[in-house]
C-alpha cells in the first residue's frame, strides 16, 4: 500500500450504498489516513478534514474487476498499464485483477511482481495479476503456482485461452488446493470453436462467418465440473454467455461443489445482431449469443448463479479491428462502461441497485478473500461517487484511456462516475 | 425503371424485388446488343474502373474488364497477391491509395467475409463485390437469375435445387437471397456437413440426397467442390462424395425433363459434375452463364454509375 499522507476526508450528503451489509441511507462518511473511519447519518467535520459534499450521489465501495486484460508488458500500443488506470479511474476500478496471458505471459514470479508493483507506483489502482495456470499460457505444464502465488497471484488461469487437455485442468485443480487457490477457466472447448469467429446460426450463416456452436461452452463448463467433483479443487468460469452452461453451474452450485462463475457486460446488454454490417467492435470471445441466452445471464444475475460481473476488458489498437471480420482482433474495451451498463440493468427493472453493485464489490472481494469491497470501519478507503440518473453516451474516440473498442459505441447510458478514491486519495473526478 | 436505391452493390441480402427486376431487365438488353454486334457504348466514358482482385480469379475479373470496357470505361486490374498483404498493408491503406486515384468504380474480391462493406465505408468509389469470402457474389447471382429467365421466361414459382458445398459457397447465399425474393422454390442438397447452420432460416428446403432433391427440379445448380474440403474431413472422399452427390445423368433423370444444368465454374469434372452432363448441348447452360455474366456486370456498373453522376465530385 501507499504510503499515506493526505488529509481527513468528510464525504457529505451522500447515499451510502454498501452491498455487503445492505446499507442503503443517506449520511456522511469520514475517511482518516486513508482507512474508512466512520460513515453514519450526520457526522461532525474533523479539523482541518476535507469536505466533499455528494450532492445526493451514491458513495460506495470502488469496483473490483475480476477480470481484465493490460497491453503490458508487450503490447504498449495498445494500452499501457497507466492508460488502463486513467480508464479504470474513470469507471470506479479501485482493484484490478490482470490477466496473465500478456505478450510475455506472467509464468515467472518476476514478471509478476513487476505487473503488481506497477499498479503499487501508480497509487491509484491495485493491480493484482493472476499467475499463469500453465507455462506460456501453452495449455501443457503447470507453472509453479506456489511460488507465483508467493510473488502475489490472486489465482490461476490461462486468460483467454481454455485450458483444453483435460489431464492439465485436473491436474491444475488439484495442485491449486495445496496453495488454497482457484483455477480460471475460458470455458469454450477449442477443437469445437477452431476457426470460428461468430455464433454459429442464422446470422453468421447469412454473414458468411465460421460459427463457433453455443455447445464449445456448455461442454467445457460439463467437463470442468465434473474435473472439479474428482479433485474437490475450486473452479471459476469466466465470462459466461450461454444459458446451457449457466444451467449447469447452477447444479453444480446445488450439488455444494466449489464452482463459481462470472460474466461481462456485453452478455446481459448485447446480443448477436451487434455484429451486423461486420461491426469488428462487436466481436467478442466468447461471441455475442443470441437474445435468448443473453435473457438467460440477466435471469443468472437475478438468481445468484453468477457470482461477479467483470469489465473483461480486452484493449485492442484501431487496426487490429480495422480489418475484415475474420482477420479482426477479438476483445472490447470495458473499464469505462462496466458500471454504466451494469445500471442499465437496474434502470430496466432487472436488478436492484443493491444487488447489482454486490457483483461489482463485495462478492468479487469474497471471491478473492479481499477486505475492500465493502464500506467497513478500518478498511481502505477505496470509494466511487456515482450520480445513477446521469446520462451519458459511449463514444469510441473519446473514452479515458488509450483503448477504445468499445463494443456499446454510440449506446445511451444513465448513471456517470463522478469521482474515484484509492485510499482516501482522489485519483478521479 | 426505378433509380438504385444504393451507392454500393455489396449483397444481394435486402435488395427488394423491382430493383433485381430492373436490374436483370437492363442486363437482357445489354445480352441482346453483345449479340448484335453492337457491344461499343459510351455510359462509363471518363470513368475509371479497377478491378481489385485479393483472390485469384479469371473468368469474374475478365468479364468485368470487358463489360468495363465496352461501356467506355478506363478499366485497371490491380492484382493484390498475397505476398503483399502480408508485408502489411492492409485493406485500408488500400482504400486511400484509391481514393488518390480517382477511382470512380471499384469491383472488390476478397477472401474475406465482409472485406468489401470495410473498403465501401473508406473510398469515395462506387464498390461491386465480386466475390467476398463464404459471404456473397452478387453479380454471379444476377447472371444465373438471367440465364435462367431466358430459358424459363420467369423465374416465378420454379423449383431450383443448389447442390453441393453451400457451407463455403459465396454463389449460394446470393442465389438463395435473390431466387428465395423472385419467388422460386429453392432447395438445397449437400451433406449436412457442408451445410451452414440453420440454413433453413434462409427460406430454403433441405435435402441431403440427390434423387429427392433433384425430384421435378426446373433448375439444377452444382457448386465447385474445393479439394481442402475434403483435407478438412467434411466429406472423406472424392470417389464418395461423386458417387452420392456428383451430378450424372441418372441423378438429373428425377429432374423435370426439361431441367437446366447450371455451374459457377471452374468445374472439377468427376466431382461434383460427370462431363457427359456438363458438356450436354441441350441440358448444360453453364457457356451461356459466362455470356450473360458480361451483360449482368454492364448493367451493374450502368445503373451504380447513374449514382456516381448525380453526386459528381465538382
């Protein structure tokens, strides 16, 4: 952590959300050496502390994101860790966890360290990286998870690569026990998905794009459970876009297995037909599903079969989404807009406000045995202010940071960032 | 006739049915001026057409090169190998390399689905596809549409069975769309492996035998097998896949007595076509679908220059 040295911070006229504990009222909250001091209905204004007056705006846990992807190291051109803070900032992520399949992919505990002490430096977001689950990310031998969890991996996975041989992923779950840790899991069977750049159907049968079946989801999700029944090892499904595979982690969940799983924006707010007109900032992995699966996460957002919605933010350069459909880089830019399209789903009556910001604080935080994600006397004072009636549009070109693929380009939203604090340190807004 | 609602000609996908209608009218009266003798016309004066070709074609690229120039135009062929895509240019640094030419009309084909709606969206240019990846091929679906005009006088209510591999077919989707909005009855008949999923969202009947399929077909469409299909384990074997889907005179039998043979070319005799019924004078119209190919493409860059006129650049 920082060391500290900004003043007391008195947050007034706000509405105190907290998730974890169900706190939704209006009061203050007193931020001393960047811990969470006090919050309550009126409190007094220390000396010499700051006063923030919230106007009304909602004062909450910043954001965990679960899951996003840095262009460092080796892919700067398309985003360097400080861009990923600047937009990250901007959407409320005050904790960050890094995926590890970067150019040169986090299987060392050196290269870890540099990832994490980086976003130390940076001061204004934890970055905490995964370790590689296997060597290079190649899928083949395990990497050494004991002391790349030493070095400060929050967990295990390949990124977006599935780890397909099913040897490897038993075995990975198994070994992740003896360090008390989780695998990751890109759950798309990649024999079946070769090649495919669309869901397979009538839209990308029309559009003349290879299809990847729904199935290469719902069969790796079948296998990883029942990897995960045998080994009694802890399983995480990423990014989860099929109701077939949300039906089976939800038995799985019943049987009392450790399988948890989460899933992005685009799958509760986009459906295939984003694609049309080869719209490369549509194309996702997995791909955009069609509606019904996309009604099928929102119902698994309701039900608590999702146990964490992730910006899955994938930064990609102008020209490597500047090309024919096929040739295109998958992945969207997500940091921005994780929480205003997340709203969008409380301005349309599906979940509470509550609810919704418990996918985004405490349950990741649960998740990843953090002690941020909650409004807590002594925790660090890691806040977002939100105005949630504020609307806004998503323009790619003008988004903070350097990536802008946005898949919502052009989408209306309710609900801005008004300011970000790490630490007590105001580092948005 | 109506004016061409669009700038560009990218799919036959959405294209409503008085446009296709002119658009074949206008072809059949450039058909009959080629076989007067009068081919030298002067609508595309001044105007320059390239013919950007990223995949190797001769027969689509030869027969907009003279449709081009019988209209008057400056026609270019621009090659693209595939060396040079991978030395990284890409599709777009193309696109302004045009633009810098003036380029008025420009026909476009591409491995890639999608490749010519990009460039459409960078180049002042009016954009033909002529072929883009597994998506569509207009101008071939114009042609086949016409030829088959000509020898059923309407293409209202005919049966057309398109056979073969549908799944990588360009030539498929365009047929499906423009016949499917004409008011045929069209089928399909391929393995389901070379089939694209839920193709029967596309308005067609599926069938994966010949003799059913073919059954009082008025027309008979065979698609070009391409040898990696079978590298790629979707059909085990030439000698299989002719013998269950290759079209002889036997499986044409079931067909209407009348029934013609189409094909895109270039064929891969003992395929997916014996050469008895490929060369037949009287069933096989695959000459004539190269002649109408010319008049189709001159009414295409006909009506689109229409278009360019109206919204001259000073």
């Amino acid at each position: 952590m920082m060391p500290f040295s900004s003043p007391d911070i008195l947050f007034t006229n706000a509405r105190l959300l907290d998730p974890a504990s169900g706190l939704d009222s209006p009061g203050s909250l007193l931020v001393s050496r960047g811990l969470i001091a006090d919050h309550g209905g009126s409190l007094g204004v220390p000396d010499g502390a700051t006063v923030v007056d919230c106007g009304g705006a909602v004062l909450a846990p910043g954001l965990i994101d679960l899951r996003a992807s840095l262009g460092e190291p080796g892919n700067e051109y398309r985003e360097t860790i400080d861009s990923a803070a600047e937009a990250a900032a901007a959407g409320g992520i005050t904790t960050l966890c890094a995926l590890p399949d970067t150019e040169t992919p986090l299987d060392d505990p050196a290269l870890l360290q540099y990832v994490w002490r980086r976003g130390e430096a940076l001061g204004s977001l934890s970055i905490l990286p995964y370790g590689a689950a296997t060597r290079a990310c190649a899928g083949k031998d395990l990497s050494e998870f004991g002391l790349l969890k030493e070095a400060g991996a929050i967990a295990f996975t390949d990124g977006t690569h599935a780890i397909g041989n099913a040897r490897v992923m038993r075995l990975a779950l198994s070994y992740a026990r003896a360090f008390g840790s989780f695998i990751v899991q890109h759950p798309e069977e990649p024999d079946l998905a070769r090649g495919g750049v669309a869901t397979e159907g009538e839209m990308a049968s029309r559009m003349g794009l290879a299809g990847i079946h729904p199935a290469a989801e719902s069969m790796m999700v079948a296998r990883d459970i029942a990897l995960a029944r045998i080994t009694k090892g802890h399983v995480h499904f990423a990014h989860v876009s099929t109701g077939a595979a949300l039906d089976l982690i939800r038995q799985a969940k019943d049987e009392g297995l450790r399988v948890t799983c989460d899933t992005a924006p685009p799958y509760f707010d986009l459906n295939e037909t984003a694609i049309g007109d080869f719209r490369t900032y549509a194309k996702l992995s997995p791909p955009l599903r069609r509606e019904e699966d996309r009604l099928a996460v929102v119902a698994a957002l309701q039900n608590g079969t999702i146990d964490a919605i992730a910006s899955d933010h994938q930064p990609r350069d102008a020209d490597d989404k500047r090309l024919p459909f096929a040739q295109a880089a998958a992945g969207g830019a997500g940091l921005a807009t994780v929480l205003g399209v997340t709203l969008a789903r409380v301005h349309g009556g599906d979940l509470s406000l509550l609810d919704a910001l418990a996918l985004l604080t405490c349950k990741p935080a649960t998740l990843l045995g953090l002690e941020t994600g909650r409004l807590t006397r002594g925790a660090p004072a890691d806040l977002v202010m939100f105005d949630l009636e504020r609307g806004w549009k998503v323009e790619a070109g003008k988004l903070p940071g350097k990536a802008q693929n946005s898949p919502f380009d052009g989408r209306p939203l309710e609900g801005r960032v008004m300011g970000t604090w790490k630490a007590g340190k105001r580092v948005f807004g | 006739m109506i004016a061409y609602p669009h700038r560009h000609l990218l799919a036959l996908q959405g294209l409503e049915p008085p446009y296709i209608a002119d658009l074949l009218d206008l072809a059949e009266s450039y058909a009959l001026l080629n076989r007067s003798g009068k081919t030298q016309r002067d609508q595309l004066k001044g105007r320059t057409l390239i013919n950007l070709f990223f995949e190797d074609s001769t027969r689509t690229r030869t027969s907009f090169e003279l449709a081009g120039k019988r209209l008057g135009a400056d026609v270019i062929n621009m090659s693209v190998s595939q060396s040079s895509v991978n030395k990284g240019e890409t599709l777009l640094d193309t696109a302004s390399t045009l633009n810098a030419m003036h380029c008025d009309l420009l026909v476009v084909r591409h491995a890639q689905s999608g490749a010519p709606a990009l460039l459409s969206q960078k180049v002042d240019a009016a954009v033909i596809n002529a072929g883009d990846g597994t998506h569509e091929h207009p101008t071939q679906a114009l042609l086949d549409a016409l030829t088959i005009r000509r020898h059923k006088g309407s293409l209202e209510n005919l049966v057309v069975a398109i056979c073969g591999d549908v799944l990588h077919s360009r030539v498929a989707r365009s047929n499906i769309h423009l016949l499917s909005a004409m008011n045929c009855r069209v089928r399909v008949v391929a393995p389901p492996t070379l089939l694209p999923a839920e193709v029967e969202r596309m308005g067609v009947e599926v069938f994966h035998d010949m003799k059913t399929g073919l059954r009082d077909a008025d027309v008979v469409m065979m698609l070009r097998l391409q040898k990696e299909r079978m590298a790629g384990g979707l059909v085990p074997s030439a000698r299989e896949y002719f013998r269950f889907f290759g079209l002889d005179a036997a499986k044409l039998a079931v067909a209407k007595p009348d029934a013609i043979v189409m094909h895109p070319g270039p064929m891969n005799r003992g395929v997916e076509i014996d050469s008895a019924v490929a060369d037949d004078p009287v069933r096989s119209v695959i000459g004539e679908q190269v002649e109408m190919g010319v008049a189709v493409r001159m009414a295409v860059l006909d009506i689109l220059s229409r278009n360019l006129r109206r919204n001259a650049r000073p």
